[in-house]
C-alpha cells in the first residue's frame, strides 16, 4: 500500500475520532488510531495507546505513514488550565516533531472556527478575519496557539505541508457535548429560558461533514496546491437560529422547548455571577454550572461562518444536509428519548 493511503488519528479514540476512522477505512486507508485511551475494538485498526506529548510514545504510531489527523484535544469544558496548556500548544508542538522525524509528508488539524469569535456576532465570518484577542475561553486561547503552530510548519521545501480544518458545532451520532447535555439541562428542568431574541444565527457541523472535510484537505493537500499552510471553515453551510436548533432537537427527544426569553445581559451577568460564586466555593466543593459566561455568548450571539473558501480550494460540500443530520442524530440517542 502507498504510504499516501495510510494514516494516523491522534484522538481516534474521541467523537470526531472515531468517525474520521470509520470513513478513512470505507475509502480503503490504512489506519492507525493514537489516543490515551482506547475508545472502541475494530481489527482493521492498528491501536497505539499513548499521551501525544510523549514523543517517544507517538513515533511507533507515525512510522510508514503518509497522512496524520491531529483530532485530540482535552473537552473543552475542563477547568485544568495547565492540561490544555501542555497538550493543545506544547503537545501539538511535539506532534510536529514527531511529524518530521517519522518522514510524515501531510498534517491535517482540527483546528475551530471559535478561534476568532470574541463573543460578539460574527456572520458570515471568512477565514481573513484575524485571530481572537480575548477569546472565550483558555481552550480557546490553546486552539488558537495550536493552529499557528501547525500552519507555520508548512514547508514544501523539506515536503512537509500542513492545513487546519475549523469546525464548528459538531454534532451526530455518540457526540458526549451537544445532545447529552442538552437533555441533561431538560431532565433538570433549566431548560426553559431562550437568551436573546432567539434570531442569532449559528452554524451546527454535521459530524460526517465535518470529516468530509479533513479527508479533502488531506487529498488535495500537494505541493503548490493553495490549501498549504492554510485554514478553511467547514460548517453544514445552512447557518441556523441557535434556539430554533435546540428545541428541533428537544422537541424530537420529546422535551419542552423553551418557553421563555431572557436578555442577553442579564443571562451573561448572571452566568458570571454563577461562575464567581462556583470559583469561591472551589476549596469546599467543585460544582460545574451548565450555565457558563462561553455557553451564554454561544447562545445568545450571530456566529455562523462562510465555507466559501474550502469550496473554492478544495471542492467541499456538505454531503449531509441539516435536517438528514438531526433526523440521524435523534434516532441514534434511544436512551436520551423522554418516555411520554
Ligand atoms: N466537538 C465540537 O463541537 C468541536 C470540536 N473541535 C475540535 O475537534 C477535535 C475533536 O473533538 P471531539 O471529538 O469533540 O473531542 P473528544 O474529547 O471526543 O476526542 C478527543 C480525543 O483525544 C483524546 N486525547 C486527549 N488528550 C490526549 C493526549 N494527551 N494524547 C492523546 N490523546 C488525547 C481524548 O481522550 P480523553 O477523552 O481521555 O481525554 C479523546 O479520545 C478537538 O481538537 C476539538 O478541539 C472543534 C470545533 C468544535
Ligand atoms: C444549556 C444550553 C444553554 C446550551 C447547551 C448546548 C451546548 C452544550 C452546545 C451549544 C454550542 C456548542 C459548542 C461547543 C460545545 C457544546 C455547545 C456549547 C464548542 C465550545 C465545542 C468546542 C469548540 O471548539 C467550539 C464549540 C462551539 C459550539
């Protein structure tokens, strides 16, 4: 087998993972998955277990291999700082090693498209708007660190290219985000506010478009080709009202959809509140809040983005359509439908 056809899924074992393995083997690749963890048995798989910040653990997994999706990230609902720190930026930066010493020719990144979102609307958001200077998060801020990294690797002259995919969104079938936490905040009873207006546009990925999208930037990612070193946006390309989003997906499950509205400001100051008091009672008690400062401005802003440039560059189009996706998703969770 070419070495062109054989990969490496850093985070194979993950949501994003396990579905860009699942679609590399029905296109007849090789595949090695990395992960910390193994997430699932499949015999056509090669399985490395391994932290990607160890680079001596990580070489036996690149060895003979042309293409390496780097899709591990710690969840970005972690509060460990110091984790994100070492393994988006400084694991990342190992990976690239790793990279080069195995004689890996292409890397392709999840990167996301947040890294430009500030918590204020974004439509349309083309890939020339510049990095986030407050992003939401410190797994934001990571992410953004991450994808300079891997971008200003690229170097044809030592075959080496490189490219970061920014989704946004992701959901689908075994997504351990979205949908649980949705009906988690339902079964709870808090799921009766709707922030803002309920008008804001937002983008939700598909997650087997999402992948369509790595496994096109990996295919299309040659010498001289313009996707070098550069990022590309992959959404569903059918931006959608958050909340108009949410209650198909509740009402589907047989839940409420909300009823209520609240001001944005008023439901961001409040999230604050709660994340002040939370952090207060850390040395007591951990709590972790649903309603969260970055899950208000998600809520509650525009911020879909355009996938103009990866149809230009690399032919991309959603191959799944919204309401195919949340038809599949909701057949796929039958444990998270309410009994009526
Ligand atoms: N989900 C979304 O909506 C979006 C996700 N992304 C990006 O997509 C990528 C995949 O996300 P998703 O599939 O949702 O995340 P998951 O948490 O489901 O998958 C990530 C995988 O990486 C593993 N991992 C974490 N740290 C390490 C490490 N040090 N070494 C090796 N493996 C490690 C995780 O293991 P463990 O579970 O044990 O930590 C997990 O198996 C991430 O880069 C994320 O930033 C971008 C935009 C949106
Ligand atoms: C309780 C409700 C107010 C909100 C429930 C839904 C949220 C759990 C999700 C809606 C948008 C999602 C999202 C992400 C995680 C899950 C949501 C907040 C990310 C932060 C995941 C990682 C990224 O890179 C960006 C994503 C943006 C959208």
């Amino acid at each position: 087998q070419q070495n062109s056809k054989k990969c490496t899924v850093i985070g194979g074992s993950g949501f994003l993972g396990q579905h860009m393995v699942e679609s590399l083997l029905e296109k007849g690749y090789a595949v090695n998955v990395f992960d910390v963890r193994k997430g699932f048995e499949n015999d056509k798989v090669h399985f490395f277990l391994g932290d990607l910040c160890n680079k001596q653990e990580l070489l036996p997994a690149l060895q003979g291999v042309g293409v390496v999706f780097h899709c591990a990230s710690p969840a970005p609902s972690s509060h460990d700082k110091e984790l994100f720190y070492r393994v988006n930026y400084v694991g990342t930066k190992t990976v690239i090693q790793a990279c080069k010493e195995a004689g890996v020719q292409k890397l392709v990144l999840t990167s996301s498209a947040s890294v430009i979102f500030e918590g204020k609307d974004i439509k349309n958001g083309t890939e020339d708007i510049p990095y986030a200077k407050n992003p939401i998060d410190y797994y934001t801020e990571t992410k953004i660190l991450q994808e300079k990294e891997v971008l200003s690797s690229n170097n044809p002259d030592v075959n080496f290219l490189t490219v970061a995919i920014r989704p946004h969104g992701i959901f689908g079938p075994r997504d351990p985000q979205l949908v649980p936490i949705l009906v988690q905040t339902a079964r709870a009873g808090k799921m009766k506010f709707m922030i803002g207006d309920g008008r804001n546009l937002v983008d939700f990925t598909y997650v087997d478009n999402v992948v369509h999208g790595h496994i096109l930037a990996a295919e299309n990612l040659q010498k001289n080709s313009p996707i070098c070193g550069k990022a590309y946006h992959i959404t569903n390309d059918e931006p959608i009202p958050f909340w108009t989003f949410l209650s198909r997906i509740l009402i589907s499950l047989n839940y409420e959809a909300p009823k209520y509205r609240i001001p944005y400001w008023v439901a961001y100051y409040l999230a604050c509140l709660v994340s002040l008091i939370v952090l207060l009672l850390r040395p007591i008690r951990t709590i972790k809040p649903t309603f969260t400062p970055m899950r208000v401005a998600l809520a509650g802003t525009y911020h879909y983005y355009s996938c103009e440039q990866a149809k230009r560059d690399m032919g991309y189009r959603p191959i799944v359509s919204l309401d195919e996706a949340v038809e599949r998703t909701v057949q796929s969770y039958p444990k998270l439908h309410k009994i009526k």
